[in-house]
C-alpha cells in the first residue's frame, strides 16, 4: 500500500511540475511582455517629443499613440495569460496490447 501511495505522490508532483512549465513558457508572457516594455519606451519618446518632430510627423505625435497603442496590445495579452492560464497537454494514451505478429509474417 505504501508503494502504491508513493507511487501516485510522485505522479501528481510531476504533474504540478508540467502544469507550472507550461505557464512558465507561455508565448502570451513573452510578447505581452514585450510589447509593454516597447510601449512604455516608445510613450516615453513620444511625451519627449520637440516641436520640430511633431511638424516632421504633421502635427501628430505618432511616437505617443504608437506607444499607447503597444501597451494597451501587450496588457491584452498579459490579461489574456491570467484569464486562460496554459495546462499541461495530457500524456497520449497508450495502445492497446494486441496479439503479437510472428516475424516472418509480411501480411499487409
């Protein structure tokens, strides 16, 4: 009984293990996090902006709203990663043990 007991102590840690392996390598976390950082940087250039870059650019302030745009793009998808956190894909089941075919056997 002890054995059996270890035995699904150890499964179930395993699975806790996956389950956090696969929130930790979310593709959503990465370019979320990516774009917020981008964003911030590029909201940043864009409250700097001088007189003579918002003429270039007609009177918009492309570096502000680019920079907006990117963040609100990134918190979505960080929101999204904490809406639907990924699970671990479950084992494929295995085949059913059939009757083994002779070697010499060559039946298609």
């Amino acid at each position: 009984m002890s054995d059996e007991y270890e035995y699904q102590h150890q499964v179930q840690e395993l699975t806790e293990q996956s389950a956090t392996a696969a929130r930790l390598f979310d593709v959503r976390r990465l370019i979320g996090g990516l774009f917020v950082v981008y964003g911030i940087i590029v909201t940043i250039a864009g409250i700097t902006a001088s007189d003579a870059d918002l003429k270039k650019a007609q009177n918009i302030n492309i570096n502000l709203w680019t920079g907006l745009s990117m963040l609100v793009v990134g918190l979505l998808f960080l929101l999204w990663m904490w809406l639907r956190p990924a699970t671990a894909p479950e084992p494929a089941p295995e085949p059913p043990a059939g009757p083994a075919r002779p070697e010499g056997d060559e039946a298609a």
